[in-house]
C-alpha cells in the first residue's frame, strides 16, 4: 500500500557526518487554496539505529522546521494540516521518520517495513519550532528526500492515520495454572478470552490433536485462574491431568446471553461442541458439531440465551477440489443445529481461503470474513435473516502478489453496528470499517507504527461504543517474520475515532519477548520449528471495555504456555454506565 503524494515526502536531518541539505526551512501561512512546502534531502548513512533515542550523525538526520502561521490560521482554514513524508530509491531500505516539538514531545511520526516511502500526518500544528528527525534503520549507501507542507488535506488512494505513544499499562503476565499431561506434554496455543455478564472471565487454548482444550475460569478479575480441565476431554470434576480429547486442533469460544459458555474444538473428525450452564462446572458435549469430515477452521458466535452460529471451512462438499464455506445454527445451544446454510459455493465463483472469525450484530445481522484463495483478496458475508441466506461482498483488493494471509482476518462490531476488520500483509496491520452493514468499506488504513514492529502479523480487533477499537499483534523489529533471530512482543494499539477521515492511532508494548524466531503463516505447510505458536491468539473485553489478552509465551517458558495479562490503565472503548 503505497501512497501517491508529489510534495508529501520528507526526511529530518541532524548533526550528522552528512548533514540534511538544507538543515532548516519554515512553513508559513499560504494563500487562500495554496500550500507552503519546504525541501530538503540527506544520506548516505555510516550505521544504522532501531530506536531513535540513540541517534548520532552516523545513524540519523535532524531538520529543524518553523511553523508559523497567525492564531486564528486554522479556524479560517478548517482543512489545512502539516504533513511531512520521506521518500527513498527501494524499499530494500528504510528509513523511519519522527516529528517532535520543542519540549521533545512526538507530535506525529511514521516508521513502517518494506517500502520506500514515509508520511506522517500532523494534523493542525501551532506556530513553532519543530525537530524533524530521520532514522536510518536498516539502510546501505542510501539517500532520501524530505519535504513538509502545509496546506489542504490531500485526496490520497490509501487511508491516511495519526500516531502516538499510548499511556496504556497491563497487568504483570501470569501463567495459568494446570496438571501435568503424563502424554503429550503441555502447551496452550490459540488461546480466546470472553467475560460474561456477571464479570466471570473463561478463556481456552489449545493442547493440539488429540490432546484437547484447555478452560480456566478467575471470578476476580483476572487475578487469579482456576482450571476447568478440558471440555472436550476430562472435565472439571476429573481435572486432575491433562490427556486426551476429542479435539485441539482449533477451538472457539463464546458467552451466551444467559451465562452459558460455549467451547468448540476441531478434531480429525469434526469438532466437539461442548455447553456449560453451570459456570464450567460441567459439559454436555456433543462431539459432531458439524456434519461431515474434513472441517478446517471453526469459529462460533452466540446470540440471546440459547441460540450459537458456528462456522467451518470444508473440502470437496459441493465439488470435488473445492472448498466452502458453511455457517450452522443452534437454537439449543449447541445440541442440535438443524440449520445449515452455504457461504460460497462453486457457483459462486469464489474460492475461500484463510477464514475469520463470526459475529453477531446488535442489530442481529450475522457476518463473517474470509480471503480469497488467492490471498490478495477481502470478503464478508451478510445475513439478515438469522443465518438462513447470506450475500458476500468484496471488502479489498489488493496488489497482484501482495498476500493478506497472515493468519486471519479478524472481525469485530461495535455497539451502534459498525463494522472494524483487521488484517496484515506481514509488515503492517491495517484496519477497514463500514458504517452502513458492509455494503461500502473505508480504504483500508496503517495501524502498526515503529520501529519495533517492522513485521506484524496475527492481529484482532476488539469493538466497544461507536467508533472505539483495539487492536493486537505479534510485533518485531525483524523485516520478515521469517527471521529466525526475530523476538516478537504483543502490542497494543488504540483508536477512539476509528470512523474518522483520519484516525488516531495510541500505541503500546504490552509484554516483553515473548517468543524468539521464525512465525510461519502457512499453516500445515510451515517447517518444523517455525509454527510453535499456532496461528493467533483473540483478545477480549472486560466489563469496563479495558482489554484482556491471552497469549503463548515460549521465550519466558520451555514451552509455549497460556499467559494472561489485562488492561489495568489509560483510556477504555466502553463509557461507564
């Protein structure tokens, strides 16, 4: 995703062997229409620097820029605003790009992976002396240009996005607690986290076929987890080691209106959807959710007390060679689903790839997401009717070779029916909204910022009031995700405008190192070694609308372990009741 701008590239320059050309410029107040524009140019660089608190002349440039426009300059032009943009030969380098004002405070800045161009929106900045400065992160005898300008907001072909520093803190990660497996081994993978209306927090994470899935419960919180054993396995009352179970391959789960929680478990067969109306005390379990073999990649959604949507992916139903998607329903929750409905069909002309996540609107409306088989194209399905048919509309295109596969697209509604869906093209993480039930979708734009995570992927999105999401990933300074040498963080990122023009992005580092070395987003396909975390993990929100994350965490434990960390301060996406 590369924008198209003629005067919106810029670079900052400092004290450096090879100072920026030239060192200073000021934007002052144009004409009625116009725009005022200062240039400069810098590089080649001797080093490079991952974090720009440790610049010197070898690593960085620093350009100083004057804004200087009268009080009252932007109540008279309401659509003006400061941007500055750097661009470069090939995207093979890069170069990341900070703008801070005279007390040393970031007021805008864009440091993105694979591409060769950086633009930061700084929206309507008052009269004074700034410090543009330029990052050479990974750079080898490379040189770029920079300009600012002031002037009207630009019609640009990709979304445009405001980044800050984000004042958020989580709670110290705590693994959660469970007996040994005398068998497999432990590991939690996958993991989901849902509260109930009660403020009971579940979540689940997966041991892998056949080892089952794993449910804790906390009542206080999040401060501590009791283990509920495994739904699809030993249960409660025998969680007293962990061992084999009619699933763990993929699981979902979900809170009904009512308290129940839902758990389903992919196995080789088909999955087990397990029901609690007790608080997880005890399951029914009915291990033939779905109807035939060969299902890849469940996800569930309740709606009310008793009513369960479940989703799947599967091969050669319709047409030998194909695949397709279903959406099934419940209205028992989860003994029964007498109602299954096709997504896509060969007819349809659509083969689905990776598949996202199920929802249920406010509304009631029922939408999933999926890629297409190509992997460069965004589709969402609609119901209306409470699943019985579904429309499928195409979300985004992008570039022919660009793959969006990285794992799923994510999926989230927010309370006034507003669509969010996250996805990553492995460098960045972008976010595309529809405000009128999917039938039209914003041009997608840039969430990930910084230089620590120049590779993203594995995002979800999180929605609370209009307008308010949260967003998560796995995070690395590494240009690929590859890198066997990368170390991965989850990070957080904030937005409570997300249905502007352009919105604003607060970003945080939510863990440590987490894991080291390669994440594989080819599934089954990725080599030994490269996929020890699965493929995601799903965020959720606690009652006050702070976030809750469980995670795999491999790099603080000999395996990889559910690790449960919750949004204890800045702002929330829910308003106090």
């Amino acid at each position: 995703m590369r924008p198209v701008f003629t005067v919106l590239c810029l670079v900052s320059i400092t004290s450096c062997a090879l100072a920026a050309t030239p060192s200073s410029g000021t934007l002052s107040a144009p004409a009625s229409g116009q725009t005022s524009a200062v240039n400069w140019a810098g590089g080649p660089y001797t080093a490079v620097t991952g974090d720009p608190s440790l610049c010197t002349g070898a690593t960085c440039d620093r350009y100083t820029l004057q804004v200087s426009v009268p009080s009252t300059f932007y109540s008279s032009n309401p659509g003006y605003v400061v941007q500055v943009g750097l661009n470069w030969s090939s995207n093979t380098n890069d170069f990341d790009l900070y703008i801070s004002d005279s007390a040393g405070n970031t007021v805008c800045s864009s440091a993105q992976g694979m591409t060769n161009f950086e633009l930061a929106d700084c929206g309507q900045l008052p009269s004074g002396t700034y410090t543009v400065q330029v990052v050479a992160f990974a750079t080898v005898n490379a040189t770029y240009s920079g300009q600012a300008m002031l002037g009207p907001e630009p019609t640009s072909p990709v979304g445009r996005a405001r980044y800050k520093s984000g004042n958020f803190t989580f709670s110290k990660p705590q693994t959660l607690p469970g007996p040994n497996d005398l068998i497999f081994g432990v590991q939690d993978l996958e993991a989901r986290v849902r509260t109930d209306a009660l403020g009971n927090i579940y979540t689940a994470a997966i041991q892998g076929v056949p080892a089952g899935t794993d449910v804790w419960k906390s009542m206080n919180g999040g401060n501590s987890f009791q283990y509920l054993g495994q739904p699809d396995g030993a249960q409660a009352a025998a969680a007293v080691a962990r061992g084999l179970g009619a699933g763990g391959g993929d699981e979902d789960l979900a809170i009904g209106s009512t308290g129940s929680v839902y758990v389903n478990s992919l196995w080789l067969g088909s999955s087990t959807q397990s029901t609690s109306t007790d608080g997880g005390n005890t399951w029914l379990v009915n291990p033939f959710s779905s109807d035939l073999p060969l299902v890849d990649r469940q996800w569930i959604a309740a709606h009310g007390a008793n009513e369960l949507y479940l989703t799947y992916k599967q091969l050669g139903v319709l047409l030998v060679g194909t695949e397709s998607i279903f959406v099934a329903k419940s209205f028992d929750g989860g003994t029964t689903w007498p109602q299954i409905t096709p997504i896509t069909t060969p007819e349809l002309g659509i083969q689905p790839g990776d598949q996202g996540n199920i929802e249920v609107a406010p509304s009631g409306n029922v939408y999933t997401v999926f890629f297409g088989s190509t992997g460069n194209t965004l589709y969402i399905a609609r119901s209306t009717d409470g699943g019985k048919s579904f429309i499928v509309k195409l979300v985004y295109t992008a570039a022919p070779g660009t793959s969006l596969v990285n794992v799923f697209p994510s999926l989230a509604v927010d309370r006034a029916d507003n669509l969010y869906i996250a996805f990553s093209d492995s460098h960045s993480v972008f976010l595309t909204v529809s405000q009128d039930q999917a039938a039209t979708w914003s041009v997608p734009v840039r969430v990930s910022n910084g230089s620590g995570t120049k590779s993203a992927i594995g995002p979800w999105i999180t929605a609370g009031d209009s307008g308010k999401v949260n967003l998560t990933w796995w995070g690395t300074s590494s240009t690929s995700n590859n890198d066997t040498t990368a170390q991965w963080r989850i990070y957080f990122s904030q937005s409570q405008n997300a249905l502007a023009s352009i919105p604003t992005f607060a970003q945080t580092t939510v863990t440590g190192v987490m894991h080291q070395g390669a994440i594989c987003t080819n599934g089954t396909g990725c080599a030994s070694g490269t996929r020890n975390l699965a493929e995601y993990f799903a965020p959720g929100l606690y009652l006050d609308g702070s976030e809750m994350i469980n995670y795999a965490d491999d790099y603080n434990n000999s395996s990889p372990l559910a690790t449960f960390t919750r949004q204890i301060s800045g702002s929330t996406i829910i308003s106090a009741k």
